[in-house]
C-alpha cells in the first residue's frame, strides 16, 4: 500500500483556519480593531458596507508596518507579538495567534495600506484567496488601512449561510461596542453605508458607557471598585430596578479584553438575588484585572474564553465586590414588584 499522507497546500490550510476564527464580517472587525489596538492606535475608524458582506474597512493611526513586515504579516502564524511558548502564559496584546489576517486573506479580497514613522512612503498590498496580487510603494498617512471586500467570495456555502444584514450588523455593533468599552482612552468612529453610527471621543468608562447606551444610562450605574491580591474589579453594574427580561448590558474584561464567563456572571447575578425579579438579568460592566501569568487565553480561537488559575476566589471576590458596591448606595433589599 502506498502512503497516502501530504500536507495541505498553505491556502488549503489558510482555508481551514478561517472557518475557525472567521464565522461573520463581524469576526473580521474584531480581529482588525484589535490589531489596531495592539498597534497602539489612540485613533480608529470602522466603516462598513451591506453588514460587511460588502466591506469591512479599519483606519488606525497606530505604528503601522514596514513594506516586508506587511506582506508577512498574511502569513500564518506570523506576530510581533509572542516570540516563545513562554510568552503566552504572560499576553499583553489582544493578538498572539497570528492567525487573523492569514484567515482572513483566504477568504476575501483585501487591500493593506501602512507606514511607519520611519518613513515618509507607506506600502499598499492587495491579496485575494492567500495570493498576493500587487504590491507598490504609496504616499499614505502614518497608520494602518485595512479593507476586507467580499468576505467568503471563494466559500459559497459560507456565504448563503450568512444571516440579514440587520443580524449581522448587530453582531458588528457587539464586537464594536467590546473593544471600544474596553478602550475607553482610544477614539472611535463607525459608519454603515456612509451613515456615521457611532462618534467615540477618546473619554473614560462612564463616558464612554454614556457615550454608547445614551445619556439616560449616566444614571442607572453603580460604581463598583475593589482590589485584592490576585485580582482588582472595577467599573459599574446597572441599578437593580433596571434588570431586564433580555440579556442584553453585560459585559466582562479581563485585562481589557472582553470575554463571556458563565461562571462569573453567575457570582454577580447571585451578589443580586433578592434585588432583581426572578427572570431579569442585572445588566453590568465589570472590569478585572489580574496577572497576565495567572490566566490562560489560549483556549479557543476567538479569545473569548479564559481560564483563571484562581477560579474560585475570584468569583467569590467579584460577588463580594458587588454586593458591597450595591450596599453602599443603599439599594433597598426588598423590592415591591407589584407596582
Ligand atoms: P496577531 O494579531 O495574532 O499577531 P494577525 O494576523 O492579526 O496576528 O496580525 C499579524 C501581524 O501583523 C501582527 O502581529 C502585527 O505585527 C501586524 N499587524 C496587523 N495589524 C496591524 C495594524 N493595524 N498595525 C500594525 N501592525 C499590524
Ligand atoms: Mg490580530
């Protein structure tokens, strides 16, 4: 019998990754909002066409690329920002995977434009399905352009499984909405088919929520502050008498990043029993800091998992936390529901 055993061509293999870290057009502006934030940009722009099935485009004014680091940088597992397997038990970057442009070069026709501060000519780089199409000297301002056309051009299947455009654009405002609670001191900007959705001047936490959910929201938040050795919380949970039916403001950083926690919302909607109606669900914006050593990232392409080391005491910490916080501002333990 002869062997039978090759390895996939690099498209092929490209192919195979995005449909892990690729599922909409909102995935693409996950992922290029946070290499703009990992590019240390304090300024970012979003613009969308069709719900992003047409574009998904992200101006950043961060420390761009060199000409070669920009073709490389749509190589799979290519990063600036892990160098050892050390590293990834200690991230200080929202990427490591060098996955993301990689995924998303397969799938799509993207176009790179970016300069340094080093230079006064930028590049632009055009790549459709892994191959690099052009790739030429360009006056650009200092920064990163990325533009993502056609997501799933070359995967109908994919694309017919996409959702309306008013689905997929809600997804988009998710992921926005993440990272732009996450980074408070960044301005931001989205627009959707030439329309400006949002308007994010660089602000702090309040002000950005505020900025975001309106203005009514300012009054609603409970401020929520509290350090202990392994982990320090802050940030805001909703008053109890705003609990809705739907799951709607709530949301979890962990080192300025957001992730979904079962485990931990379950300590903060505990740290409420009593004070909300059974079937509401308190809305919150709580933000933890721990050591960088202490977590672990690496558990699901998306980054939206974590695993602590001390699971326990921190869901103990965080409901301790907000009960205080909700002590404090002498929120009554017994509400009449029947008004
Ligand atoms: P990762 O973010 O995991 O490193 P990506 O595929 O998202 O992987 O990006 C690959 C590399 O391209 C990054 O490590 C970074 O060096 C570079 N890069 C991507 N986006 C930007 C950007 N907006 N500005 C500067 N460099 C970028
Ligand atoms: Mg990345």
């Amino acid at each position: 019998m002869p062997d039978i055993i090759q390895l996939l061509p690099d498209h092929v293999a490209n192919q195979i990754a995005a449909g892990e870290v690729v599922q909409r057009p909102a995935s693409v502006v996950k992922e290029l909002l946070e290499n703009a934030i990992d590019a240390q940009a304090t300024k970012i722009n979003l613009v969308v066409k069709d719900a992003g099935k047409t574009l998904v485009q992200v101006t950043d004014n961060g420390i761009g690329m060199s000409p070669t680091d920009a073709r490389l940088s749509f190589e799979r597992h290519a990063t600036s920002k892990i160098k050892t397997a050390e590293d990834l038990f200690n991230l200080h970057t929202k990427g490591f995977r060098g996955e993301a442009l990689a995924s998303i070069a397969a799938i799509a026709h993207v176009e790179l434009k970016s300069r340094t501060a080093a230079t006064e000519v930028g590049t632009r780089i055009c790549i459709e399905g892994s191959k690099v199409v052009s790739q030429e000297a360009e006056v650009v301002a200092k920064g990163t352009t990325i533009s993502v056309k056609n997501l799933f051009y070359n995967i109908p299947a994919r694309r017919n499984f996409l959702k309306s455009n008013p689905v997929e654009t809600r997804h988009i405002i998710d992921e926005f909405h993440r990272v732009a609670l996450a980074h408070p001191q960044v301005a931001f900007t989205m627009t959707h088919n030439g329309s400006d959705v949002f308007n994010l001047p660089e602000s702090n936490i309040r002000q950005r929520i505020v900025n975001i959910f309106g203005n009514k929201t300012n009054e609603k938040l409970v401020p929520v502050s509290e350090e202990t050795e392994i982990v320090k919380v802050s940030g805001f949970v909703l008053k109890p008498e705003y609990a809705r039916k739907s799951r709607g403001e709530q949301f979890f950083f962990v080192n300025d990043r957001f992730i979904k926690s079962p485990y931990l919302h379950h300590a903060v909607s505990s740290a409420f029993e009593g004070l909300v109606k059974e079937g509401t669900h308190p809305g919150y914006f709580l933000f933890l800091e721990v050591e960088p050593t202490s977590i672990d990232i690496n558990i699901h392409p998306t980054k939206t998992e974590i695993k602590f080391d001390d699971e326990h005491a921190i869901y103990a910490m965080l409901r301790a936390t907000v009960k205080h916080s909700l002590g404090q501002f002498s929120i009554a333990p017994v509400l009449d529901f029947n008004k």
